[in-house]
C-alpha cells in the first residue's frame, strides 16, 4: 500500500509539474512580450532622438556656413534688412530648409528669409529660443504648428516642422541664435525605415526566443507525461494488486475465524449470527452504509483473538479458574492486533477491541463506560450476549426467548447501551427471524 500511495504521490508532482510548465510558458511569454516592447520603445526612442540630432548639427551648420559671413560681425549679430539672392539661393539649394530666423540675444529678429517684414522688430524670447540664447544650448524636435507664432509656415502646407534652435557663439559667448524651420519628410522617412527595421529584428528576435521557450517547454511536457503514463500504469497495476491482496488477506482471515468457529461444534455458525443481528440492530438505529461495512467486518471477526487461546481453555466443559478466565478476557485486544494491519478491517477494529465493554465500566479490556464505548462495539457486545444466551454451550443450556428478553431487559442501563437495547426490542419486533438462534428457528419450522 505505501509504494501505492508513493506512486500516487508522483503522479499528482508530474501532472502539477506540467501545470507549472505551461504556467510558466505563458508567463514567459507575456514577460517575453512586454520586454520585446519595452526595448522596441526604448531604441525607437533613441533612433528617433538621434535622427534628430543629426538632422539639427546639419542644419545648423549648413545656415550658419551660409550666413555667419553676412549677419556676425565685430562679435555680434548684425541686423540685415535683406541679403543678396544668392544667400537666398543657398539656402533653398538644401532643399528641406523651409524658414530660417537668426536672433540678437535681447530678442531683436535680425533676419529672416520669409515675411522679411519683421526683421528689426523686437519680440519676448521664451520657450525653447530661450532656452537656446539664455542655456547656451541646442533644441531641437518635430512638433504641430503652432497656428498664431507659424502662420507663415502653415500657409505653405505644412501641419508639422523640424524645428531647431541653436545658439549662435562668437568669442566664447552668445550673441543671438538661429531658428531654423525644415521639411521633416525626408527624416520622417528616415526614421520610418529604421523603425520597421527596428521593430523587424525585435520581433523575430523574440520569436526566436518565444519559439526556442515553447521547445523546450514542450519536450519537458512530453518527457513528463509520458511519465505520468508509466506512473498512472504502475498506479493502477499496484492498486489492483493491492485490491487483490486484501481480497486474498480477507479470505484468509475468515478462514482463521471458521476455525475459531469449528474449534467447539456448540458455537458454529456464531460468528455469522452475532453479525446478522448485529445489522438488524444498526438498520434500527439507521446507521449509515461506511458505519454499517465497519460494522459487518467488526461482528464477523469479533471473536477472532480467540486464535491464541488455548484449546484446552476454550473448549474446557467446566467452569473457568480465574488464571484461565483472564487469559479469555485477552482475545478482544488480541483480535484487534490481528486485523489492524489489513487497511479494510481497519475500520473494524475499535469494535472489536471494545465488544466486551459493559455500560457501567465493569467490561474488558479498557473498563470503558457510557458513551466512552463505541456505539457499534456496543451493538456487537449485545448480539454476542443473545446469540450466547440462546444457543446451548457445554456449561449452559440455551435459554427460552422469554428468558433471554428478561436478561436483556435487565442488562439496559448496566450490562448493555440503552439505545441499543431500545433498537434490538424493535428489530425483534420487526423482524424476529433475524434474531433467532438455531434451535428457535428449527421449532419454528
């Protein structure tokens, strides 16, 4: 039975071991998942920043190649109401410049390829021209037009620009600053391309890994379930042996009890007795089916320990000394140290043990009293007590029904469990023929 229930063991580890496989391929997968994401938005990120970066060190090196000569001079930029067309040339020739705006550091437009207008005008700095004139730093991003400050370039078509804005150095420190407004198509493109690459190689990248995961997944799976197989076949092989086991220790058990039977030629048949009014009583009191095998088991083999009394003993015609008398008084505790060890009878040995415990606490083994005696250990006691009375015995004759009434009558409450008593006057009642010894039921016929 423990290499049944070690094997049973095993196979609820394999089968909650491909569980917490497949657990763990999902959860993997959505970790895979999120990190393929993550990482896609990390380095996209960074394309798209560095695409920027480069786009605005182009441009502004282009416009400030092209115009430093004419606007920077004597270490500070000069205002420059209009420049020659060939300036102008230069600077549409790069083909994505849209609007270009070179600032003094107090906020004066000193010039401007478009809306030439304004130039000489002085406007608040803020935002990123600020940042660019007071931070001493380059910004740049693709942002919406914003349609009041950008209405020049809205015109033109477009919803979106590159802008950057860079400071413009002379002497080591800054004087204005260009504000530099391109088509972003070409770099939009750029990055489009570099982003599909991008997320191209992530994809597949964790496919790969996804793929490689879920192989080695499923060859753990495959490998363990074939176990589970191999262990569910030993299980069901070990549990038929054991059934067959128990049917052959049942078998032999009940032997052993036939021959405490057949030992002394008064008490044949006893055993079956004692359990078929056992059952009439238990069906009485309406014991339920787990209580009534425990029972059947435990009125069958009650006397069993009588196995390790000597014949001389058991079947002596005299009355007992009392040496002999307690050597008799062990079967009960003997009898349940012989089945205790076959799982089926396991049930059944309470009442074995406890079947010649009396209700006022004078019985043996335990001197058990009341309630402390199991009630079917109880019901078995009494069906002992009136298959004894009612059958002949070399050291008694067997008592009328009516005698045998009275002595049970007059054990309730001292000898015998009340309710007990209570359910075998109606079984008695009901079905009288249950209830008869042999002898009885020969006159009756």
């Amino acid at each position: 039975m423990l290499r049944f229930l070690d094997t049973a063991r095993a196979l609820r580890g394999v089968e909650r071991s491909v569980r917490l496989l497949h657990v763990f391929l999902g959860a993997s997968a959505a970790i895979l998942v999120a990190g393929a994401f993550v990482l896609g938005w990390v380095l996209s990120g960074a394309i798209r920043h560095q695409a920027v970066e480069d786009a605005r060190t182009s441009l502004t090196e282009y416009v400030d190649g092209v115009l430093r000569p004419d606007l920077v001079r004597q270490g500070r930029v000069a205002i420059a109401p209009g420049l020659t067309s060939r300036i102008r040339a230069q600077l549409a020739a790069r083909g994505d410049i849209v609007t270009v705006k070179v600032w003094r550091a107090d906020g004066t437009l000193a010039w401007t390829n478009r809306d030439p207008g304004r130039i000489g005008r002085r406007f608040e700095v803020d935002d990123k021209l600020g940042d660019a004139i007071a931070g001493d730093r380059a910004v740049a991003g693709i942002d919406a037009l914003d349609q009041e400050e950008n209405a020049v370039e809205a015109r033109l078509g477009f919803s979106k620009l590159l802008e950057v804005y860079t400071p413009i150095d002379a002497n080591g420190r800054v004087i204005g600053a260009y504000e530099i407004y391109a088509d972003p198509a070409r770099i939009e493109r750029f990055i489009g391309a570099r982003m599909h690459m991008l997320w191209a190689v992530v994809a597949g990248v964790f496919a790969v890994l996804s793929a490689a995961l879920a192989l080695l997944v499923r060859g753990a799976s495959s490998r363990m379930r074939r176990q589970t197989e191999v262990l569910r076949r030993r299980s069901q092989e070990l549990l038929e042996a054991y059934e067959m086991l128990e049917i052959r220790s049942l078998e032999t058990i009940e032997t052993l009890n036939a021959t405490v039977d057949a030992k002394d030629p008064y008490t044949a048949g006893h055993s079956q007795r004692v359990q078929r009014i056992a059952l009439a009583i238990a069906r009485e009191l309406g014991l339920e089916r787990r209580r009534l095998d425990a029972l059947r088991h435990g009125a069958l083999f009650h006397d069993i320990g009588k196995l390790r009394v000597p014949d001389a003993i058991l079947m002596k015609p005299a009355k007992l000394s009392p040496d002999e008398l307690d050597v008799i008084k062990r079967h009960p505790a003997d009898g349940a140290k012989i089945v205790e060890k076959l799982e089926v009878l396991r049930p059944a040995v309470p009442l074995i043990r406890h079947h010649h415990e009396r209700w006022d606490g004078a019985g043996y083994p335990d001197g058990l009293a009341a309630d402390a005696i199991p009630l079917e250990a109880a019901i078995v006691g009494l069906s002992d007590a009136w298959d004894a009375m009612t059958t002949d015995r070399p050291y008694h004759r067997a008592l009328t029904l009516e005698e045998a009434v009275e002595e049970i009558r007059a054990g309730r409450g001292s000898q015998f469990a009340p309710q007990v008593v209570d359910a075998f006057f109606a079984a008695l009642a009901h079905a009288p023929e249950e209830l008869s010894a042999p002898e009885q039921q020969a006159l009756a016929s």
